[in-house]
C-alpha cells in the first residue's frame, strides 16, 4: 500500500476520536526516565503527544504527510512540541540514536516488519528501550478486530527472536486489550515487546 492510500485515508478518518494513548505503551514507559523518543509509524500521533507531555523529547516519524500533519496539530492543541519527520519505514535507516523508540500497531508482512524491527533496534541508544506493539497473529481467530490478513500479524516470540539479536529483552508477552462496543466488551488480543539496549562498555 503506498503512502498516497494512507494520505487519502487519514484524510477522510479522525483516528483521534478517542485521544487517549495507547495503554500499554503508557504503563510500559512511565516508570522510564524521559529522555529523547522516537516515535515510529506514529500515525495521527496520539502516543507521540503523550510521550511529549510526558517530558520526552520527541521526534514523530510516519509514511503519511497527512497523519503527520495531524499529529503537529495535536501537539500544537495540546501545548508541547514534536519533530516531524517523513519516511517510509521500508526504506528508512537510522541517523542517530534515542532513549526510546516505540512502534504501536505496524502491521507488515514478514521480512518488511523484520527489516524494520532491526532498524528500530538499532536507534536505541545504549541504556535506551525498544517498545513493540503490535495485534498478535492468535487476534485473528481468538480476538476483536484488528487487520484480517493473517499476513500482517505476528507474535511476542517473533519481534523477541529479532531484535533480541542486539537487545536484552525485559518483556515478551500476549496481552488482551478490552474494546467496548455497542452491545458490550470484547476483547483483542496484542502482544507486547520492552528490549534494552546494553550500556555502552568503555
């Protein structure tokens, strides 16, 4: 799908209507220190607004001008400061390194997902974490919505298996998230990932 398909569909959908970052990201890097974050595929930029009024220092990395565009005007609403920049992920390197670098929900097929977790690995800087969220590959018949195309999802012990060639892995783990909807709860199945990298040896 390429980037023209994604303008035109965060165009026409306000994903922001509930504004309310994701759940994991927030428990899994509140206990952090805030240092500079790295907020990849961070679409209308939700979890990349709350890392800034969490006191991260953050730069807001997408495929869509237009979400990116969102995401600066949420932060304006909001008071606090992103770096924007644009990127297909597929394509993208490192240029520097960061205390945090989170992806929530980047659903790739296989070797396009891998290629960008090793890339994510590597722009941790030493100390820093690596945060993965994603809808686990059990959502699709166990779960609540998400994408259907079994391609796209994956579990915990695939993301681990990756960048646990460079990072120490603090948390690889099938989480459940409740979605309400109109006749009551259901309830997706994600997975989640907290690397670390090694301190830098002298």
């Amino acid at each position: 799908m390429d980037a023209s398909v994604w303008d035109e569909r965060h165009a026409r959908e306000d994903r922001l209507a509930n504004r309310e970052p994701n759940r994991f990201l927030v428990a899994a890097v509140t206990p952090l220190t805030p240092g500079t974050a790295l907020a990849l595929a961070a679409g209308q930029g939700r979890n990349a607004v709350w890392l800034a009024e969490a006191g991260w220092r953050v730069t807001a990395l997408d495929y869509s001008r237009v979400a990116l565009d969102k995401a600066a005007a949420l932060a304006a609403e909001r008071g606090v400061d992103l770096q924007i920049e644009h990127a297909d992920l597929r394509e993208w390197s490192p240029g520097r390194r960061f205390d945090l670098v989170t992806t929530v929900y980047l659903q790739l097929p296989e070797g396009e997902r891998e290629a960008v977790w090793r890339a994510a690995a590597a722009a941790v800087a030493p100390g820093g974490h690596l945060l993965v969220v994603g809808h686990d590959a059990r959502n699709l018949e166990e779960g609540y919505g998400g994408p259907s195309r079994a391609a796209v999802l994956y579990t915990a012990a695939e993301v681990a298996a990756v960048v646990g060639e460079v990072l120490q892995i603090e948390r690889s783990e099938t989480v459940v998230r409740p979605v309400e909807v109109e006749d009551g709860t259901r309830y997706a199945i994600d997975n989640l990932v907290l690397a670390r990298a090694p301190l830098a040896v002298d």
